[in-house]
C-alpha cells in the first residue's frame, strides 16, 4: 500500500481560497503514486490561528468539503482530508476530520475528542467530539485521530478495539514540543502493533512555528520514512499485513489486564 502525506504550508498572506485550490491541485498530483493520501490539521486556517476559527467556520458540506471531494475522487485516492473549523448549526465549532473514498464520496467523520489549549484556544472555541472513527479501506482498518489526541493512549487502545490496524493522525504540531511528536507517534505504534501515518504543517500558524517532520511508524516502531520541516510530499510503501504478523509473532495485546482495581475499593 502507498501513502503521500501532504505536509502543507501554512502562512500569512495566502487567502483559504488559493490554499484550498493549492492543496487541491496537490492531492490530484497523487494519482497513480498513492492509494491513501493525508492532510495535516486546520490547514484552510492554520491550528494556532484561533481568531479565524469563528470566521473561517464552515458547515460540514461546505467548500473544503466540495473542494476535497473533487480532489479525491480526480486522483482516484482515499483522502484525509486534514480537518476543518466546523460550523455546526445545532451546536459549537468543532475540529472535524473528514475523510472521501475514491469516488469523492464522504467515507468518515471525525471531531476532535481532545482539544488543545487548557483554559485558552480550541479547547474553550470549539465542542469536543464524543465517538471514536474508523474506516475500512481495502487493505486495512483505519483509525482516525487528531494532533492533541496522540497524547491520549486510551483513545488509541479504543480504535484497536474497534479493529484499527493503522492510526491517521492530521496535525498542526509546534516546533518546539517536536522531540514529543516523533516519540508518541513511536510509542502509539508499539503500544499497539499498529502503524502510525503522521502528518503535519509547515510554516508559521499565528506566530507558532509548526514542528513539520511528518512521520511514518510501522508495528514495531520503526519510522520507515520522516518529512523536513518545510512544505513537502512524503510518499511511502508500507506491507498492511505486517500488523497481523506482528500481532502474532509478538501476542502482548493479548495480555492486556482489564478492569484493574483502584487501591481501596
């Protein structure tokens, strides 16, 4: 199987329609050379851009959903399509993945569960999603999560339980907490005899510089290709079927102790 992780730059001074049409243009470069193509986090807006979260808002069908659509089914790819400041008419924003099989059609949506920022930013501008996502795709189960969320084992030991096999994580990491980055990725894709596709931004968000370094792990850690900082493609060849044989050859997922007691009741 073949994945591109598209690490987009984001910088001031280009407007969300030309990135939008940019990225577009990107995706649709893919065809023949990728069967899964990745985009990294809020890169309409930049991750870190929150007083554009509200303005830069979109419904779920809206025009990164339209655009990203198009896109997929041109170059005849499944697409992560990164995530979006969504718009939600019954309720808040929320940082929404949304994910298109080959034909353009919408396969998988995901809302962020954990949302960065403690008393600031995302976490108090945007809801937090409540449903783990996975998707089938021909050659293995994906599970779908979101930057903050590589910091949260559970949620990873929750996708294995609804059958993941691969993580597809979209990002707007920073720069200077990148040492974290590629160690979660490792440390999720051991955990969990599962490979990690990691893709990041480039470039500046509001200020921030962004960590880049977009990354894939396979089962038993081993990064089996890693981006630079700046703008760029990161294509890899990975085997889906090196999970099962991992999984097999080395069964700790098996001794997973459940249901452990608190000390004292």
């Amino acid at each position: 199987m073949r994945a591109s992780l598209i690490q987009i730059a984001v910088e001031a001074g280009e407007s969300v329609e030309s990135r939008r049409e940019r990225v577009g243009s990107l995706v649709r470069e893919q065809a023949g050379s990728a069967d899964l193509v990745v985009l990294p986090e809020l890169w309409t807006t930049g991750a870190f851009a929150y007083e554009l979260f509200g303005s830069e808002a979109e419904p779920l069908r809206g025009p990164t959903y339209e655009a990203m659509a198009k896109a997929a089914s041109d170059a005849g790819v499944w697409l992560h399509a990164g995530s979006i400041p969504e718009q939600d008419p019954a309720g808040p924003l929320y940082n929404t993945s949304l994910v298109f099989s080959p034909s353009g059609e919408l396969a998988a949506v995901y809302r962020k569960i954990h949302r960065f920022g403690f008393d600031r930013g995302e976490a108090v501008l945007m809801g937090a999603g409540e449903d783990l996502v996975t998707v089938r795709l021909p050659e293995t189960t994906v599970g779908v999560a979101t930057c903050y969320d590589l910091r949260f084992p559970e949620l990873f030991r929750g996708l294995v339980d609804a059958g993941a096999e691969t993580f597809v994580l979209s990002a707007g990491w920073p720069e200077r907490r990148r040492a974290h980055w590629t160690l979660l990725a490792q440390a999720r894709a051991v955990e969990n005899q599962a490979f990690v596709l990691a893709c990041g931004t480039a470039g500046t968000h509001a200020g921030v510089p962004q960590a880049g370094h977009s990354i894939v792990v396979d089962p038993w850690g081993e990064v089996l290709a890693e981006a630079g900082a700046g703008e760029q493609v990161l294509t890899v060849e990975f085997d889906p079927g090196k999970v099962a044989a991992t999984r097999e050859q080395f069964p700790a997922l098996k001794d997973r102790m459940l249901g452990l007691r608190t000390p004292g009741r």
